[in-house]
C-alpha cells in the first residue's frame, strides 16, 4: 500500500489518500487539541499512544462483532483504514456525569447515570458542536433514520464491551465519543478511540487519566494514556 497525498487535516490527525481508493492512511499528530480548537500544544510520543491505542480498541471491537474502519498499523504513529463516507455526528454515552453535560444541566461531577445517556452532537467547531437529536439529523440530510437506530446500538455495544475491558485494569469508562461513517452503505465506525476521545478515571481514586489532564492543565497528559495503556497489556512503540 503506497501513501499518497494529504486530503485532510483535522486537529489531532491527518488523512492520506493511498493508491487503492477504499483505503486511506491515519496519521495521529502530537497535537493537542480542546475547547473546539481554541486550546492546542504538541505532545511528545501522543501521536504514537494514541495511534497504537485506536489500534488495540478497534481491533478488541472487531472482535466483540462491531464493524471498524481499522485494517493495520502502518508505523508507530499511522494505520491504514477504510475509506468511509463519514456522518456530521458526533454519538456521545455518559455512565457517570462530567464535562458537558455538567454545565448544562448543573449537575455535579461524578454522578452514576443509570441507564447511560446517549446523546448526539454536530460535528461543527465554529458552532461549538451544538447538541442536535435524529429528527433534526434526518430533516438536514446529515443520516438516515436506519443508520442512526444502528449507530445507537453500536454505540451502546462498545459501552458493554469497552467498560468491561476498562475495568480489567481498574479503570471507570466515565464517558466517550464515537463516530460512523458508511463502507459499502454499510454503518461502520471510523474516527479513533483514544484517551481524546473519552474520559478515564482510577477505579479507586478518580484520578482523570484522560484529555481533561490537557484540558485541565493537570500535567502528565501522555503518561496518563500510557498508564491506561499499560493497565490494558499495551506495549508502545516510538
Ligand atoms: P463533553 O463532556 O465535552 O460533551 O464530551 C463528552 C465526551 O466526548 C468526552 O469524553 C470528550 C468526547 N468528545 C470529543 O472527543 N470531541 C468532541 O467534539 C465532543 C463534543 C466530545
Ligand atoms: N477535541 C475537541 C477539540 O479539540 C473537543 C475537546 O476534546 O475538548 O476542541
């Protein structure tokens, strides 16, 4: 497979085009990014975590029955993924209250939600990502109905299969973000799950071992995703 031109740089990644048209190349940059782009400082190795984590993550899902783009690390910091034609959606589950949602509805941190919220947010930074629901999705043409009731159960089935795995290293799945794209007009997950992308904390203490160090400014931001990583049996390589 032979990397070809950039198409696309996002805040933390950029995509390569490759000479098969189904395949692009992820490459995971150190940048750090939060607040919708407003805060961003480069990290060193967070590239490579965070490449190698979405690859353990995405192949533990393919494993569990739920489709990914992820097809193989390429270097330490790419992968080569499936080319998918991606919905404007960001899908987000919550088991325990924090960040957003706190602020909007003046709930405390750290409260257990039973059954997990599931909410949608448009993929729109200079909105702000504003909270958006699948009637408003379907009147916009950004998803069919059916892809959304299947992102919906997708997204549930990483929560079973991911808080699970967390709690193998004594870890809290406090919440995390997921989006689809279509393969085939098949729903498939694309993006990454990272550290970036959820919230991670000690069983035990609560210690944060995710983004909100970044956001945060509590230091330690990559040593926090690779202790998370270590507890899970990854190895990084740089
Ligand atoms: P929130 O508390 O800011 O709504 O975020 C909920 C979770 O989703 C959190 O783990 C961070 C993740 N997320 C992103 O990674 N990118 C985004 O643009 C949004 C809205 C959330
Ligand atoms: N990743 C988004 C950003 O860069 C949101 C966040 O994680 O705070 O702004």
């Amino acid at each position: 497979m032979e990397k070809r031109n950039e198409l696309y740089a996002g805040k933390a990644k950029s995509v390569y085009t490759t000479d098969d048209e189904n395949f692009l190349v992820l490459a995971f940059r150190n940048d750090t990014s939060a607040f919708d782009g407003k805060k961003i400082e480069q990290l060193d190795r967070k590239g490579a975590v965070n490449n190698q984590f979405n690859a353990f993550i995405m192949q533990k899902l393919e494993a569990a029955g739920i489709p990914t783009h992820f097809e193989r690390l390429l270097s330490p910091s790419e992968s080569v993924v499936k080319r998918l034609q991606m919905f404007p959606i960001e899908c987000v589950v919550r088991n325990i209250s924090a960040g957003s949602i706190c602020r909007r509805l003046g709930v405390e941190e750290g409260k257990d939600l039973n059954p997990p919220t599931y909410e949608l947010f448009l993929k729109n930074d200079e909105l702000g990502d504003p909270m958006i629901n699948e009637s408003v999705a379907h009147s916009f043409g950004w998803a069919e109905p059916e892809h959304m009731k299947t992102m919906h159960e997708l997204t549930l089935k990483v929560n079973d299969v991911l808080k699970a795995l967390f709690l193998e290293g004594n870890l809290l799945l406090v919440d995390y973000k997921l989006e689809f794209g279509l393969f085939d007009g098949k729903v498939v997950l694309g993006d990454e799950f990272t550290p970036d992308g959820c919230r991670l904390w000690d069983k035990d203490t609560r210690e944060k071992l995710d983004k909100d160090r970044f956001r945060q400014g509590l230091g330690d931001v990559v040593e926090g995703y690779e202790e998370v990583g270590r507890r899970l049996g990854m190895t990084f390589e740089y």
